[in-house]
C-alpha cells in the first residue's frame, strides 16, 4: 500500500537537486542578496496562525508543555514563526548519519502534529503536501528500522499518532426512511483528510507490527485511554478509515495481552449502547470481524465471561432494525460459538425466538439462514431441548404469504443433518408443523412453495406413513371442530343481528 502512496509524490524539481548537490538543504529556500530570508515569505507564513512551530521548543518542559497542548488539541503560537518555514530546513533522514537519525525523526514527528482544515482545498497547498511527504518518509522509516524503539520515540510516536486520528466526528449522522427509502444505502461520506490519514493509519499500522517495537515499554503509551479513542473512531463514515482501524486493532490485541479483557469490554459497551438505546453505529460490521478472528482463538473450555458475551451483547444484536448491515459477521460470531461449545446452541436458539421478526420479511430470511448454520451445528441432545418451539416458529414461516419466508423454512430439509434430527424426532415434530405443510399443500399461491410442500409431506409419510395418517386424520378434526365453530359463531352474530332490530324497532 505505501508504494502505491509513494508514487503519487511529484518529483523533485531540478533545482531542488542542485540544492542538494551543493550542500543546501532537501527542501528550496527563498534567499534574498543579503543572505535573509525573503521578508515577503516570513510575514505571508507568521501570519498563518494555524501553523505549529515545535522546532521554536527548546527545554524539555516546554516540549511537554506542548504536548500537553496538543492532547487538548490547542495550536500554539510560538513567537510568530511558521512551522514549515522551519521545517523545509530539515534534511531527509536518509542524508544524516545514523546518529542524528533519531532526533532528527522526533523533530519530523513534531513538525506532523500540525492538523489542517481540509474543507478548504485552497489552503495551506504547499504545506500539506511538505507534511504529506514527510508522513511517507516517517512510514519507510519505520518500516525499515533496525533498532528497539526508544521510549522518547514511542512518546512522541503516539503524540503524533493521537493528534492527527482522534478528533469528534462533526457530521450529523441519522438514520431516516423517507418514502420507503432507507438513505443508509446511500454512497458514504468520505473525509476530506483522507490524503493525509491513510498515511498515519499507515503509519500507526507499521509501528505497532514492526518488531522493534517492544510491547512491554509501549502498552505504558498505547494505553486503555488510547484504546478507548481508537475505538471511538470506528463510528467514522468513511469505510476507508474503518477497515484500516480493523486491521490496527486487530494487531494491537494480539501484540499487548494485557489490553486483550479491556478491548472486550468496550466492544461489548459499544454494542450495548447500540442496541438499547442509539440503533446508531457505522462501524458494527468491522467490529463484529475482529471478534470473529477472537472467538475463533478463545481456548475449551469457555470462560463463563465470553458465554455471557454471546448471551448479552451478541444475541441481542439480532433486535435492531439495520440488520442487514453486519448480520454475516454476527452470524459467523454466533456459529463459532455453538461449534466450540455444542451445549450452547439451547440458549442461542431461544435467544433467535425471542428476536424473531413479526412484519420483516427480508429479517426473517436472515433469521432463517442463520439458524440453518446454527443448527447443522447442534447435537440431538441440544435440539431435542428447544424443538418444540422452534418448530412452532417454523410452522408459522411455512404457512407465510411471503413466498421467500416459506421457501427459505422448506429448504431447511435440504440440509442433511437438520433432516436427520427431525427424522429422529418426528413423532415430536411432525404433528406441530403438519396443518402448516397441509394448508399449503392445498393452496399456497406460490408453486415453488407449493412444490417444496409436497415434497416434504411425501418425506414424512414415505418415511412413517401411520405417523402420517394419524397427524392427517387429526387435521380433518380439527379442521371439522374449527368449521363446527365457526358455523357457531355465525349463528350467534346473526341472532345478535336480530335482536339488536328487533329492539330498535321497539323504541
């Protein structure tokens, strides 16, 4: 990826290299006869409050002072000098001698933790693409490094890092339905910053894989503060940002073990808020991928903490209305669970019924779906404890006027091992669903349905042809009883009817 960044850096103009051959500095100078700096250039750059000057910052207090700034996001002005009238006589870190590398990359660190107003494209052009290019050398930099990170590195490292990422998210985001169309489908908001945060993510990303960087010495600056703001960030519109926060943080669990519970539980916060009371979140679908690639490593036996986790947050997640947003991530989160743990799959099952969608069809075929993966991973002894709701539930879907909904519950006997726990339990199952399978048999107006129907009831019977007249002879019954009934009912309104003339006229 950083190639790809490179290449997108216009070359050195050729009076830049004869600079360079000279002895002069990487970057070009505006000199006047005298030997000073042109008077136009200083006043255009020290009236440009916006600008950071950390190479003016000469004690140790004073560099804590502002970095104490910056972490409050206040822009210092530093006696009227711009910053990258300072930075461009900063050589490249390829030209000083290992030595001077390491100062010489704090003061690159510093000189970066200027953050710019990227609304207006006019503004600063020259400067933003000086930091542009010096945020692609800090990457080769530590892409290439062959030494331990100092602590004073890894200090300023997260300096930079935490000015540049961490910030509030100023875009009013609202989930609204106008005329049927859910605007979430919409394309989404890029961030106009982007040239110059795809670079500190780069960045960020190369830093915390590099393997000099030690993890004893930097989880005391990649702390839980750090974590929480990193995971702040996965609200962010733009699904650039998110996918590399993915990646980061994916890293940053499996480097500092002591982060691990802490980066669990405020996953599982984010998703309580979500679920209970916002429904607001852009960034569930990544979340929910790390977790996948967690859950996949949690060693047998479970810890009671993570079947709590699937009970609280991850079935829960099943209620909100977008859904379909990260409902493959959820599922694949929700199956490795029952895989590693089959007795789980009781409580997961239930957990789905208890969600279940009354007037969502497209959530109903989700729901169906997944309970397919769930149950092709249930042993009889866990299927026998739920079947009889659950089959209930499916009965309702066969006899759906939706035609996806039927469909969709009817291939359930495509799978062969859901086929086998429900041959092994039909005296049980066959009776809950069968004036379902009959109703449709006889005039579902979909034919797919209509086909699928008939073939499952010729399962059955093929199968346990007296099961099946009993269950057939019962229907007729019932269906008898329900006529009676309703013949009743008739009957009695009519006599209401009756009366109710009768006594008007009467009066």
């Amino acid at each position: 990826m950083i190639k790809q960044i490179l290449k997108k850096i216009p070359r050195k103009s050729s009076k830049t290299a004869d600079n360079r051959e000279h002895g002069g500095n990487s970057t070009t100078r505006s000199i006047n006869s005298n030997g000073s700096r042109s008077s136009d250039l200083a006043k255009s750059k020290a009236g440009n409050s916006n600008i950071i000057s950390p190479q003016a910052i000469d004690s140790a207090s004073e560099v804590q002072n502002y970095g104490n700034k910056m972490q409050r996001g206040v822009n210092p002005k530093l006696n009227g000098n711009s910053a990258f009238s300072l930075f461009e006589t900063l050589p490249g870190l390829k030209d000083v001698p290992s030595s001077e590398k390491q100062n010489l990359f704090i003061k690159k660190l510093n000189l970066c933790c200027t953050v710019f107003d990227f609304t207006d494209a006019t503004k600063n052009l020259k400067e933003k693409e000086i930091k542009r290019q010096t945020l692609l050398e800090l990457v080769d930099y530590v892409t290439s490094a062959n030494g331990k990170f100092s602590e004073t590195v890894i200090q300023e490292i997260v300096k930079m890092v935490s000015a540049n990422l961490f910030r509030a998210f100023t875009l009013p985001r609202e989930n609204k339905v106008v005329e049927g169309l859910d605007l979430e489908e919409e394309e989404p908001s890029m961030d106009p910053a982007w040239p110059h945060l795809q670079i500190v993510y780069e960045f960020l990303l190369r830093f915390v894989a590099s393997p000099e960087t030690d993890a004893k010495l930097t989880k005391r600056y990649i702390d839980q503060f750090f974590v929480v703001k990193l995971l702040d960030l996965f609200d962010s519109e733009d699904p650039r940002e998110r996918e590399y926060l993915k990646t980061i943080l994916h890293r940053i669990y499996g480097k500092f073990m002591v982060h691990r519970p802490f980066i669990r539980k405020v996953i599982n916060n984010i998703f309580y808020r979500f679920i209970f009371e916002t429904e607001k979140h852009n960034g569930i679908a990544e979340l929910l991928e790390i977790l996948g690639s967690i859950i996949n490593g949690f060693a047998l036996p479970l810890k009671e903490e993570h079947k709590s986790f699937l009970i609280r947050a991850l079935i829960p997640l099943h209620k909100p209305k977008c859904l379909a947003m990260y409902h493959q991530q959820l599922s694949y989160c929700v199956t490795q669970f029952v895989e590693k743990d089959c007795k789980l799959a009781d409580a997961v099952i239930r957990g789905f019924l208890k969600y279940w969608p009354v007037t969502n069809s497209s959530k109903e075929v989700m729901f169906l779906n997944e309970l397919e993966e769930v149950l092709e991973a249930t042993q009889p002894a866990e299927f026998q404890r739920c079947m009889v709701p659950l089959f209930r539930q499916i009965a309702h879907c066969l006899n759906s006027l939706h035609f996806q909904v039927a469909e969709r519950a009817l291939f359930l006997w495509n799978n062969d091992h859901i086929e086998n726990l429900i041959i092994q339990n039909r005296k049980v199952i066959l009776p809950i669903i069968f004036p379902a399978l009959e109703k449709n048999a006889r005039k579902h107006w979909n034919q797919a349905v209509h086909s699928l129907t008939l073939n499952v009831r010729k399962i059955f019977y093929d199968l346990d042809p007296e099961l099946f007249k009993e269950c057939l002879h019962k229907f007729r019954e019932d269906e008898s009883k329900e006529g009676e009934i309703e013949a009743r009912r008739e009957a009695t309104w009519k006599r209401l009817e009756e009366l109710a003339i009768r006594k008007a006229a009467k009066e």
